[in-house]
C-alpha cells in the first residue's frame, strides 16, 4: 500500500513574476466625468435635504447648528472631489494568460485578481448615465456568490463586449 505524502514547499518570492505598473490599462478618460456627475448629483441631494430641514424647522435650532451640519457636508464633499480626482489614476486592470485583475484606490488600495478557472459568467452593465457618457462595466462573477467578484467599469462599449467574448471562450474552454 502506496502512503500519500503532503508537500507545501515554501516559494523563493524574488522568483515570483513580476506585476508591473505600466502594464495596467487605464480606464477611459470619460470615467471621471461620470463619477463627478454622480458626486455632484448626491451633494445636490444633500444640500437639498439640508434646505428642506432648514425651512422646516427655521425657528427651532440655534444658527450655528445649521452653519455646523453645512461645514460637515461640504467638508465631505471637498474630501471626496479630492478622493475621486487622485483615485482616479489608478483605476486600471490588467489581463494575462490565465488572469484578469482589477486596481483601485488611495487610501483604501484594492487589487482583485480572478483566475480565468474559477470564472461562471460574465454580464455587461450600461446604467442610464453610463449610456449617457458612453461607457459600460464588466462584471465577472465566480462561483458561491450573488454579487460580482470582479467590477471594472469605464470601459468603452464595445472594450466591454471584446473582454466579455473573450473570457466566456476561455469559460468554456475550461468547462
């Protein structure tokens, strides 16, 4: 009787591929004006929820409380026009031969990478404003899941639909 034995070498990390920056492909340019629109939009909200109260409750707050929860709105949104503005850069994704990945981030930098094997299926997303500014967002989505594993979003429609038909021939190619 043949006994199984278990190997989990350690790898030597200088030997690892490297992943380089350069090689990331950025979003379109168009993202950013989306994402401003989207931002400007929710600060209109915000001002308008902040009039409505205001109005309706004139006489019974202090001033200072109003110019308080003002200050706070605008100071969260000058921090997130700055937030999108030095985010935006690094926004980008990368294919290989048996991967695709996704980087975002400043504060809170994030890099997903999905094995081309482990992928069940992928969708285009094109919202109202997204139609708008001519853009769509791949989905890719991996098994035990309801919600996207992989989002990249900015793409150009018709980037969109190359990515998607290329990694639905690598799904069956798999399968």
């Amino acid at each position: 009787m043949q006994t199984l034995q278990f190997r989990n070498e350690q790898l030597d990390i200088s030997q690892l591929p490297e992943v380089k920056q350069e090689a990331f492909t950025k979003l379109e340019k168009r993202y950013i004006y989306l994402i401003y629109t989207r931002w400007i939009f929710s600060l209109l909200v915000a001002l308008g929820i902040f009039t409505f109260f205001w109005y309706k409750t004139q006489e019974q707050i202090l001033p200072w409380v109003y110019l308080s929860i003002l200050g706070v709105i605008l100071l969260w949104n000058i921090y997130r026009a700055i937030i999108i503005k030095l985010g935006f850069p690094i926004k980008s994704y990368l294919m290989r031969d048996k991967d695709i990945s996704y980087q975002s981030g400043i504060i809170f930098y994030q890099n997903t990478t999905v094995p081309f094997n482990r992928i069940q299926h992928v969708e285009i997303n094109q919202g109202a404003l997204a139609k708008i500014f001519k853009l769509a967002s791949l989905k890719i989505y991996t098994a035990g899941g309801s919600a996207s594993d992989l989002s990249i979003p900015g793409l150009k429609p018709d980037t969109a639909a190359q990515l998607k038909e290329f990694l639905s021939k690598t799904i069956a190619e798999h399968e």
